[in-house]
C-alpha cells in the first residue's frame, strides 16, 4: 500500500469518527448535521476506508473529457467485428 492510499483510507477513517461524533453530540444538544446528511458522509467515509485512492482517480476520470474513451474503443471494435 502505498502512501497516498493509505492517506486516503486514513482521511475515511477521519470522515467516519467526525459522522460519529456529530452524532452523540446531536444526540446530546440538538446541535449538528442533518441525520441524512451524516449517514451519507459516513457512507462515503466507509467507501474510502475500502477503496482509498480510487475513488479519488475515479471523480478525476469522470471529469475528464475521455471518460467515454474506452467505450468508444469497445465500440469500434464491436462494430468492426460485426462487418466480418
């Protein structure tokens, strides 16, 4: 693993105790994040934990302007072996 993973996985394990904690003390004064709202940044945090640098490679390829790149390739190719 290298470190930038372990950055990453590192960063969801941060994301996940600050959705926790947010909890018990919303929990406690009524103050905090919107319950929706903290289970998607703990989803996200647990996406994170497991996949640590994709997901990040995986919102810079879909930013891209090649994100379609290899199904334009599939495509071709599917289109040049039908002509056979």
């Amino acid at each position: 693993m290298t470190r930038r993973d372990l950055a990453w996985r590192c960063g969801g394990v941060v994301l996940f105790g600050l959705a926790c904690a947010n909890a018990l003390v919303n929990r406690e004064s009524n103050t905090g994040v919107d319950g929706l709202v903290r289970f998607l940044i703990a989803i996200f945090a647990v996406v994170l934990m497991v996949q640590g640098k994709r997901v990040a490679l995986l919102f810079r390829i879909e930013r891209s302007r090649h994100r379609t790149l290899a199904s334009a390739i599939h495509a071709r190719r599917a289109r040049k072996h039908e002509r056979r």
